[in-house]
C-alpha cells in the first residue's frame, strides 16, 4: 500500500513529546513490512533548510480566498527508505516553536498556518506523481486534511480511491479557534456544521477530523474505552460513542533500535538480561551526573515528563500537599526529575533540589540524559492523571527499570502490576495504583521501596518479566496494516 503520514512531528526533526516517537517508529514499521511511507512536516525554523533537497518550488496551494506559494524539500528518516517531505512557508513556519514560541504559548494564526500545511498535502502528492491509498494524520494539527479529502479532493480523480485514517494520541488537544478562524479555510459556510467544526462558539480542527476521516485510531485499547465517557472524552466523548464501530485502540509500540540498552550509546556501559553487570555502572554515572552520593544499595527514582496537570504533577510536586517532599525525606532513596513545563512546577522542583541532598533535577529536556537516567534508575514514577499511551513506562522496562503506574489508559494496558504470591512468571512488571492523590502515590512508591529492600528475588524477576516484553512496533504495525485494508 502507498501510505502518507501528515503530522505536525516526526523525530528526529520536530518534537515536543511523544507523537514525534511514535510517527517516526510507526512509518519505519510499516515500510518494514513492505510498505511504501512517506511523511509530510512543515519545515519549522529549526530545520534547516541547507540540509534538505529541494523537490518543487513556487506550488501554488489555496489558503481560503487567496492561493499563495510554497516550496517543497526533502529528506530521508535515518537509514530508512522513508522519504520525509517538508512544506516550507516562511512567513508561517520560520519562527521559533512549533505550536507557539514556548511550550505552553500558541500563535494565533495556528488555524491559518496548519490549514495550508494540511492543504499542500494534496500538492505535493500531484507534484511528486505519489497517489496515496491511505492519508494517515497525527492529531488536531493535521486533522483538517480528512476533511479536505471527503469534502473537496475526492472530486479530483487522482484522490478518488484514497481513504483517511485519524490517529488521536491525545484527546484533549483539540485544536479549537475563534469561529472566524473558518473564513481561511477555504470551505464553504454550509460544510461548517456537516464536517464537524463547530463547537460552543468555536472552531474545533479534531471534531472535525474525527467526523470526517473514514477511521479513527488511539494509542491503547483502554484509551479508546475511557475517550467514550465524560471523564476522559474532553467534550467529545458522544462523538467518539457515535463512531464507536469504526474507532479502535492500538497500544504504541517503542523504536528498540533507539531503545536498547545492549546498543544504546548513550550509556557508559551496555547491559542485558544475560549479562546486566552494566546497568550498575550506569547508575553510578547517573548519581555522579546528577551530584547525588554514589551508592549502590539505595534506590535511584526517576521522572521524566513534560509538567503539566495530565502528567499528576500537582499530587506529586505541589507545595504544602504533594507528596515528594514526604517521598524524600521519608523513604531512603534517591529521585532524579527530568521535565519541563509550568512555571510553578519548574521552581518548586529546583527548590527542593538546592533543599534536600537526594533530591536532583533537570529542568528542560536532553534526549542522551533521558536515556542515561532511564538505565540509570531502579524505579520510574509515572502517577499520569490520563494517559493515552506513554512510552516512558515501556522505555523503563526494556531498560530493567521498574515503573510506578497509574492504572489509566496505556499504562493499565503495558504494566501489569506486583503480585508477591504469584508464580515467578506472573509476578509483573511494575506497582500500580488506581487514585492519583498524594497518599496514593507515596503508599506504592513505599511499597515499591520496601519490596526493592526486602524481596530481591522477586524484584529480579520482575526486571526479567519486564525486558522480555515486546514493546516493538511489529504487532502495533500490523493491526495498523489490518486497518488500512479494511477501508
């Protein structure tokens, strides 16, 4: 099948979070299994543009009543046979960010940029001769494109046959804008409604997409249960049951070539199941990296996340009532935190780094030391709120650290939690718990302290539990590919 990927990341080139990894990792399982992919981003600022080949200069693509004129680039993603097209509009896309100048701003033309990014789709697929049997798009950035193709693109012949397929990997980031925001479209007044993008004196890009795409795909079968109710659907829930039978949940899968600790180069020493000698090694350069006191018998927990409330930052971090400060000062252990995000969150984390001696933090994000931490660590916190998959507590297995999980979403469906009376097979791979409040959280993580102290058989075996699991994106590619062929 010939299949175009429309997303606003792909890793190496753009990211913000995890729909960059799973871009990237889906489109080289897909040309593994014989498979043609490409991949279309905006040529963002921090892309440059020497690095690339030009394809087509001067396209014309229609941005609401006018047509302005964009070029196209390209490149290859790693070694791959994947050909990654870029669409470049300086005045749109030649400024800093992606979605605005930090992580936690937007620009306001955001409706006027993404439309013409999910308009030159079409373009470039007439100018490079590459008629898709799939557009596959990533979220509310390029959620506008399924919507294009039903309404308008199947009119031309060369798009007749081709089907869409939307994947939301987070539901809450919609992309809602002003109503006026329909105007730069280019869609007539009468589709507003009928394609699904109003909503509450709003334009909503995801509603859309959702109405119009011809399938709907999530990141885990349990995430696509929980969009359903009121809870975790953002608004949408009803849509989601209204489409029910064409929506199904496919738990994301994690690139093992970029994810291994036999290979990684990030590390000072590799290890495996057969020879885990260095994963010690590893944590003693984590604890040197981080200024903490080099000690083998105290367990290292880390958390790397963007600090936002989805990720339970508040439970853990905030003043007076999180729970790290108790976690810390209570429990003989050592946690290392990597993210970036509120400010809030931000300075109280360096606070209680300059306050408490097994307390360290990083504030930003380092793709080398979020591996190096990864191996370097006994235990990984992962207390989301909602989690439409995540990737760090499968990272943290295949490195033989075990995660601390809410039971929510992806992580319900990836970890399976410590069962001390169990058979050494069953044991699981990781400590779960079901409330997100600051008791919760510090009860398992004692838990998960205690057992890591006083039950070393059991803990070895849950490391060996947890690194055999295939995490890898062949099954995930595969129920993909049985998507693709039913429509």
């Amino acid at each position: 099948m010939k299949i175009f990927f429309l997303s606003a990341e792909a890793y190496p080139f753009a990211k913000t979070g995890g729909l960059a990894d799973a871009v990237s990792s889906l489109a080289k399982a897909l040309s593994l299994a014989g498979h043609q992919v490409n991949i279309l981003l905006p040529r963002y600022y921090s892309i440059n543009k020497d690095s690339l080949t030009l394809v087509k200069k001067d396209v014309f693509v229609s941005l609401g009543p006018i047509e302005v004129r964009v070029n196209f680039y390209q490149s290859q993603l790693d070694d791959s046979s994947i050909n990654v097209y870029f669409m470049d509009f300086e005045k749109f896309f030649g400024r800093e960010g992606i979605y605005g100048p930090t992580n936690t701003s937007e620009y306001k033309d955001n409706p006027v940029r993404f439309s013409l990014f999910c308009r030159s789709l079409f373009r470039l697929c007439e100018c490079i001769d590459f008629k898709p049997d799939i557009i596959h798009v990533h979220d509310w950035a390029s959620a506008l494109a399924p919507v294009f193709l039903k309404y308008q693109e199947r009119k031309n012949s060369f798009f007749s046959d081709t089907k869409s397929v939307i994947t939301v990997h987070n539901a809450a980031y919609q992309g809602k804008f002003p109503v006026d925001s329909y105007k730069f479209l280019g869609l007539p007044e009468e589709l507003r409604f009928p394609a699904g993008f109003e909503d509450s004196y709003s334009v909503n890009f995801l509603k859309a997409g959702l109405t119009s795409s011809d399938w709907i795909t999530t990141v885990s079968p349990s995430y696509a249960k929980e969009i359903q109710c009121d809870q975790f659907g953002e608004g949408l829930a009803g849509l989601y049951r209204v489409r029910s039978s064409t929506l199904t949940g496919i738990l994301n899968g994690i690139d093992d070539k970029v994810w291994s600790p036999e290979i990684d180069k990030n590390l000072p020493a590799n290890y495996s199941i057969e020879n885990f000698s260095g994963k010690a090694l590893c944590k003693e350069a984590v604890q040197k990296k981080f200024g903490l006191q080099v000690n083998s018998s105290v367990p290292v927990i880390s958390l790397i996340s963007r600090l936002v409330p989805q990720k339970g930052i508040s439970e853990v971090f905030a003043p007076m009532y999180g729970a790290i400060y108790k976690i810390c000062t209570e429990l003989p252990l050592q946690f290392i935190v990597i993210g970036s995000g509120e400010e809030w969150c931000q300075k109280e984390i360096l606070s209680l780094s300059s306050r408490l001696d097994n307390f360290k933090a990083y504030v930003g994000y380092d793709d080398a030391l979020s591996h190096l931490t990864e191996a370097g660590s006994d235990l990984f916190l992962m207390p989301s709120k909602y989690e439409p998959c995540g990737l760090n507590q499968m990272y943290s297995m295949r490195y033989g650290t075990l995660p601390i999980v809410r039971n929510t979403g992806g992580l319900k469906d990836s970890v399976e939690n410590y069962n001390p009376a169990a058979s050494d097979c069953l044991k699981g791979t990781g400590f779960v718990f079901d409330f997100l409040t600051p008791e919760a959280i510090f009860n398992t993580v004692k838990w998960a302290v205690e057992s890591w102290y006083s039950n070393k058989r059991d803990i070895s075996q849950m490391i060996k539990n947890a690194m055999t699991k295939d995490f890898s994106w062949k099954k995930s590619a595969q129920e993909y590919i049985e998507v693709y062929k039913n429509l």
